[in-house]
C-alpha cells in the first residue's frame, strides 16, 4: 500500500482517491452525464429553441443518477467480498483508513454484511476498501478459476486386467497388451489423467509404466493389488480405490480383463465355476456391484471390452455346464462363451443404470501376439484377415471414451474396432432380459456363493 500512497499524497488528503481509485465514480457519472445532457440539450432545441440550460441541467441529473448507480452496485459488490473474504477486507480497511479509531483493531466478529449495510459510513469506507482489495481479489479468481480447471481436467481411469491379457510373465513383462497400449497413448496426451490401475504383480506394472518415462507432473498412475480369480481381492481392490477416490468422480471404469484359458481344471479357491469364466466376467461384475454408487454419483461411463466372439455362441443351453470347473471345455470355447455372458452382464447393467451412466461394449479388433491366447491352442498371426497391430487396437479402445454420437437405440451398445454400432441383430441373443438376469447375480448371491459372506 506504501508504494501507492506515495504517489497521491494530495489526492490521499483529499479523500483517498489515489489510493483506491474512486476515478470509477467519476467515469460512471461523466458517461451519463454525457448521455443525459446531450438527450437534455437536444429535446430543449426542439421545445424551446435553446439547448444550453437543459444540457446543464441534464447532464448534472445524469453524473447525480450514475454516481448514484455506481455506488449502489459496488456496495452490493463490496458486501458480497466481505462475506467472502472478511480478513482480506478488513486488512485493507485498517490499511487505508489508519486514523479511522472505530475500525482498528476490530476482530473479525466486527466484519460482517449487517453491522456495515447498517452504516453509510461504513458503507462508504467499505466500497473504497473493495476497490483497493480488487487486485488481490482478482488474484483468488484467477487461483479458484485455475484449481476448477485442473479439477476438470482430470478423469480417473479404473481399469482392471489380469497377467494373461497384459503379459506379465513371472519377473518379465512385456508390453503387449491392447489395455496397456490404451494406457500408453492416454499417457501421451497434454490432457492430464489419473489412473488407478489393478494387477497381479503390482511392482513389475509399475516399472512397465515407469519405462515409458511419461510427464509424472501431469499424469498420476497408482497400481494396487488385484487378483481377479480371487473375488476377496476383488473386494479389498474396490475398498481401496473408493478410499483413493474420496470425494472426486470416477469418470471411466475400463473393464478389460480377459484370459483364454480352458475348463480343464476345477474352480480357483472353491468356486464352482472355472477360471475364466470368474476372471472374463464374475469378478468384473462383482466390481461394479462394488463400485456401483460411486459410480451413479459420477455419472461414470463403463467400458466393457468385448469381442467379436460373442456371435460364436450357437447353443445357450449349454453354457451352464460349460461354463463349470473341471468341465473340460476347451479355450476356443470358453473364451466366445465368457465374451457371450459378459455382453449379457453390460446390457443387464445398461438397464439398471439408465440414464445414470453409459454402459458400452468396445471391441479392439483382431489383434495377434497380445498374449490373449497364450493358454490357448489358437494363436492369432497378422496374416489373417482383418488383422490390426497393437497401437491401432488401442486407439479402437480409446475411441470408447470418448465417442458422443450414441444411437437411438439404447441397445446399441456394441462399438465395433471400424468406430460404428454394431446392428442389434448381430448380438440378438444377448438381448434376452431373462437371460441377463440368469447370468447377473446380485452382490449378495455372488459373496454367498463363492464364500465371501
């Protein structure tokens, strides 16, 4: 405040008009008296034949009504500041009006919208000190209007995946999987993301994404423990991710887990049912049942990765017993009959949210050496048709989160890796409500059942 004093010493004396800049008033009053008396000037020609008086007089009408103007809405203003900011107010008051005895050393219960709309003196002093304050005021906007901002620009990104989809093989990890090149590009990007991530082996995730060396100070990553055959670990996941989360939104749930492996061996950890049927469907729909308020409170949009797999489901009827541990159904079709289930849960899950979030199924394309089929007996290899490499599947994915042109029909959930919708009677036999619902168990079926309850 010195530095400004000093250079209106007279104008300071005068009433303070250098120091909080009250030319405002002046300029308000001089535009309409502008206003005012050349209106004046001009309706006295036309009556009288003279414009001088009524110029005078109107003009000086006017400056009265814009100064009058002005001050009433920089006092509105300045209460709404104190309101807001009473400390900054009342350091700027006992700054600019020093010999003012009744304001000085006042505390804060002194600064309120009551006490100074009940005085027009302390009115007066009020407006000055709020134009003194202004630019620090305008600092905090621009503080407040920077943290929305960066507020907005951040979108959680829960993505689960297993060892088999994203290649984690023991102590080496390779790279090759469709969700991680997702990841990647979203890395990439100046747009800033938070991620949270679930995988088996938590350290060597993390030093896959280290390797990337992508820009830390715009992009977060955290990766937490997740064994998707393992439904407690589902649980404990989810637990953990809500307390990370706390009160921001989840604006992507990215459901890309997937393993081809086949109903040789019995249910992990006494489930009935085998591996990939809980690894490929169960677990993730146990997460969202987990995850379901947060994501309602969001208006989260879900992101099931399918596969064209689901039209190789000729006999539904068989899907029980197929489905079992131990049934010794093999890979090629357990994996089109888990990708058939799960578009059944995404449609049951579509029809519970409703318009509380978006629900879609995304396909990445035929992508060869994602070690999807490692299991498997059927390896993928870029000479078939319609193959795609690994940075354009990720892009098919990426094109989930953020397409807008939604068809009418709300059971038009599937994007095929071309970028459209694939036509309802493509999937026609996940359409079945009863069917949705057979293979949707509630959170309380799904704990009894596998032994969490």
């Amino acid at each position: 405040m010195t530095d400004v004093d000093a250079k209106f010493p007279l104008l300071q004396a005068l009433g303070g008009w250098g120091v909080v800049r009250m030319i405002r008033s002046m300029i308000a009053g001089i535009s309409h008296a502008t206003v005012v008396g050349v209106s004046g000037a001009i309706i006295g020609s036309l009556v009288w034949g003279t414009a001088s008086v009524p110029f005078i007089v109107a003009s000086s009408v006017g400056f009265a009504l814009g100064s009058w103007r002005w001050y009433q809405t920089a006092t509105r203003e300045a209460l709404t500041q104190l309101q807001r900011y009473p400390r900054l107010i009342r350091h700027h008051m006992e700054s600019n009006f020093p010999w003012q005895a009744e304001i000085q050393g006042r505390g804060m219960d002194f600064y309120t919208v009551t006490r100074f709309s009940s005085s027009w003196t302390l009115q007066s002093m009020l407006v000055a000190t709020w134009l003194s304050a202004e630019p620090s005021l305008g600092d905090l906007r621009s503080r407040a209007e920077s943290r929305i901002i960066e507020e907005d620009s951040f979108f959680y990104i829960f993505t689960t995946f297993t060892t088999e989809h994203h290649g984690f093989q023991h102590q080496n990890y390779r790279g090759d999987g469709c969700g991680f090149e997702a990841i990647k590009q979203l890395l990439a990007q100046s747009q800033p993301y938070k991620f949270i991530l679930g995988a088996r082996d938590t350290s060597t995730t993390q030093a896959a994404y280290d390797a990337l060396h992508f820009d830390s100070s715009r992009h977060s990553l955290k990766v937490v423990p997740l064994e998707l055959s393992n439904l407690k670990t589902v649980r404990s996941f989810a637990q953990h991710t809500l307390d990370t989360l706390g009160q921001d939104k989840l604006d992507y749930l990215f459901l890309n887990a997937a393993q081809n492996k086949g109903a040789e061996d019995k249910g992990p950890f006494g489930s009935k049912w085998c591996e990939s049927y809980i690894v490929n469907h169960l677990s993730q729909h146990y997460l969202v049942h987990l995850l379901k308020d947060k994501i309602v409170e969001s208006q989260s949009r879900v992101i099931f990765v399918s596969s064209g797999a689901v039209r190789n489901v000729p006999d539904i009827s068989v899907l029980d017993k197929d489905l079992l541990g131990g049934a010794g159904t093999k890979d090629t079709t357990i994996y089109c009959e888990t990708k058939f289930v799960q578009l059944l849960n995404a449609h049951w899950w579509r029809r519970q949210f409703q318009s509380s979030a978006r629900v879609i199924a995304v396909s990445p394309g035929l992508i060869p050496g994602t070690g999807l089929g490692r299991h498997g007996t059927f390896k993928l290899t870029m000479d078939m048709p319609d193959a795609k490499s690994l940075p354009e599947g990720g892009s098919n994915l990426l094109r989930a989160f953020t397409i807008s042109d939604f068809p009418t029909d709300e059971e038009q959930i599937f994007l095929t890796s071309w970028g459209d919708w694939w036509s309802k009677d493509v999937y026609a036999n996940t359409l079945d409500e009863q069917l949705q619902a057979k293979w949707s168990p509630s959170k309380e079926q799904i704990e009894r059942e596998e032994g969490l309850a």
